[in-house]
C-alpha cells in the first residue's frame, strides 16, 4: 500500500514538474516575443551602422567621384594615411588637450566643487543654484556657441567690460580659441557632473562623518579620506561618460571657431567632418571615428585602472 502510496506521489511530481517546465517556456517564450521589437530596432538602428562603420573605414568610399559608385576595399590604407598626416596627429593632441581642461579638470572637477558647496545648504539655495547651473546644460551647443560667439568676439561683452576699466581689448577667438572653446564647454556640460555627484554624496551615510567628526578629523580629511572613497564609484562613471561625452563635441566648436584659427582648435570630430563631407572622402573620416572610438575606450579603462575600481 505504501509503496503505491509512493509511486502515485512520484507520478504526480513528475507531471507537475513537467507542467512548470511547460510553463517557463511558456513565460520564456512570451519574453523573447515582447523583446523582439527592441532587438529587431537595436539590430537595424545600433549594431548594424557600428558593424557598417567598421567596414567602410576599410574602404574607399567616398561623396564624389568613381569611388563613389563602386566601394573597393583598401585594406589599412586609410589607417596608414591618417599616421602619416601632421594634420591628423596634430588634431590628436588638440583633442587630448581639449579632453583634460574640459571635461577631466573643468567638468569633473567644478561639478565636484558646486555639489560639495551645495550639500549642506537649505533647498532653496540649492533650487536656485541648480536652477542657473542646469540652464547650461539644456541650451543646445549651437545656441552655447552663439552666446560665446556673442560674449568673446572683438566687439563682445567681455571687451566692453574689460574697455569700462580701461584696458585694450582683446580678440579672444583668435589669441586663445582653445581657452573659448574649453570654457563654453565646461559651461554648458558642468551641469551633469554636478547631478551625478549630488546623488552620490546624498548616499554617503551621515553617521560615517559624524563618527570622523568626533574622532577629531578635520573637514578636508573627511572629504579625501572618507567622502571620495566611498563614491569613487560614481566618480569613475562619471569621468567616462563626461569624457565620451566630450570627445564627440562638434556643434560647439564648429560653430564657436570653426576649427581654426588655422588648426588651433580642431579636434577630432571637426577634422573628421572636414575629411568626409568637406574633402569627399568618407572611408577615411570613417576611419578616424574608429580611432576616436579607441581613444574613447583607452580613456575609460585607464580612468578604471588608475582609481581601481571594480565594474
């Protein structure tokens, strides 16, 4: 009796077993349905221009010309070209440049300064201030470079100030456009760091520093020793995706100085439109946003490396 008691027991846990098999494939298959729109869009809007670019940096495809009706493949001939040129290594190092005044030093650094200002004020303060700060972030680059255009050009605001004192004017775009352009872009992209860095200092537990506070630790010991420890995480995320950020900015710059003057502030992005849609040649600008795309990556993991962070 018992061992039928047994074997009816087993028989039922085997069909009922069998039954949520049936039913997590059920669910697993119902998943994979509701996804497959967002795949199908990530597959034709994402994957397939990245897979896309990387086929035509090895190619001679080009706007114009015999190239431009039949694509050949090149091999590394775009690459070799693009070390060979000065102009090319030359707007690296503008890049480079424009990368760590503005967003390592500019963005990251004054984002950290306003948020740390601003964690222990009343909420109104911190309303008003984020207000002024977020209104940066939201003006379109285009409107940033007019406004900037507006304020450093020969008959601009800061010469009529600088005039009211009596001092020459000067023509800021041309004697220092990197120093214009680095500025209206820590201004107009300051905004985010400073989000990321309220939300991460709002997480650090208050009774940490209280604990530091009476152990006798002064406020800057407190900030480095136990503050930027405990965010470090969010610091790390944060300078990659201001640096990405940063290293595509072309409105901003194209529309501020053009690039020039001469080559002063041309950058990647505005050397590669130059290269594609201004010279024709858009298997080689294809190439260069292959090597920004690089420069992006060895950015980011050696912001991970240098402060040892785990992801």
């Amino acid at each position: 009796m018992n061992a039928q008691v047994q074997k009816s027991d087993q028989a039922i846990g085997k069909l009922s077993f069998i039954g949520l098999g049936k039913k997590r494939d059920n669910t697993s298959l119902r998943s994979i349905l509701f996804l497959l729109p967002s795949w199908i869009l990530l597959s034709v809007f994402f994957v397939g221009p990245i897979l896309l670019t990387f086929y035509f940096a090895f190619t001679n495809m080009s706007l114009t010309g015999a190239s431009a009706q039949s694509i050949e493949f090149v091999g590394f001939q775009n690459f070799a070209a693009m070390f060979s040129d000065p102009n090319f290594r030359l707007s690296v190092v503008k890049t480079i440049i424009f990368l760590i005044f503005s967003a390592v030093i500019g963005q990251q650094v004054l984002g950290f300064i306003i948020a740390i200002l601003m964690r222990e004020r009343n909420r109104t303060f911190r309303r008003v201030i984020g207000m002024i700060v977020l209104a940066g972030w939201v003006t379109p680059e285009i409107v940033v470079a007019f406004a900037f255009f507006a304020f450093l050009n020969d008959q601009g605001t800061l010469n009529t100030l600088i005039g009211l004192i009596g001092l020459k004017p000067v023509t800021w775009l041309y004697t220092f456009p990197m120093v214009g352009v680095i500025v209206a872009n820590i201004w107009h992209g300051t905004a985010f760091s400073m989000l990321v860095f309220q939300s991460a200092l709002d997480n650090v537990p208050k009774s940490v520093e209280e604990a530091a506070i009476i152990d006798g630790a002064s406020r800057w010991q407190r900030l480095w020793k136990i503050t930027v420890p405990m965010i470090k995480g969010q610091i790390v995320t944060n300078m990659i995706l201001v640096t990405l950020q940063t290293l595509g900015v072309f409105t901003l710059i194209y529309a501020l100085t053009g690039g020039g003057p001469g080559m002063d502030t041309q950058t990647l992005p505005v050397y590669m439109y130059n290269q594609a849609f201004v010279n024709y040649q858009l298997g080689y600008g294809t190439a260069i946003s292959l090597v920004m795309l690089l420069i992006g990556v060895a950015a980011s993991l050696l912001y991970i490396r240098a402060l040892k962070v785990k992801l």
